[in-house]
C-alpha cells in the first residue's frame, strides 16, 4: 500500500512458487498491435475504470496541474463486477480527494 500511495508503482516479482509462464499472456497482450488493444478500451463512461488505456495516446496524467507529459504506461484493469458500482459509488461521496482519510 506504501508503495502505491507514496511511489506510485510497485514491481512484482514472481516467487519461485507460481509457474513461470503466468504472465505469459499478459505480455503477448502488451506486446499486440494498438488495434488488438484498444478493442479492450472501456465503451462506456460506466464502465470506467475498466478496461485498457493507454496513458501517451490519451494523455493521461496523474497530477494534472504539476505534469507536462503524460504517464509512460498502458494498462489494462478488471475486476468482480460489482466493483464498478463500489467505485461510482465512492467516488459520487468525494472518494479519492486530498481530504479522504480512507483513499
């Protein structure tokens, strides 16, 4: 948790214990054509955060006041399905701002 709020990224090693091709897809994904992956892309405002993005071509920024560029990454989110209606739902009550103690 440390890492994400403070750093802004963690890298994840993987332990002698998980199998060695586990991320195998993910970098055939990563590796794919920019039409391969925007057909990821989340269509609808709601389904946001989901889906792929590509921070470069859609000039995500983290800080947009203090960042002249955009984020050096792409990503690709999912998760439980009534994670989507936790989020909206958080972020309706003013979740993820500077004074929200439970972020």
């Amino acid at each position: 948790r440390h890492a994400c709020e403070s750093v802004g990224f963690f890298y994840l090693r993987r332990p002698a214990s998980l199998p060695p091709d586990l991320f195998d897809g993910a970098r055939r994904f990563f590796r794919g054509s920019r039409e391969t992956k925007d057909a990821y892309k989340a269509r609808r405002k709601e389904d946001h955060p989901f889906g792929y993005q590509h921070a470069v071509h859609e000039n995500i920024k983290l800080d947009p006041t203090g960042q002249a560029q955009p984020d050096q990454r792409e990503q690709l989110k999912f998760g439980r399905r009534r994670y989507l209606s936790d989020y909206h739902s958080y972020m309706a009550r003013g979740g993820g701002s500077q004074d929200d103690e439970n972020g």
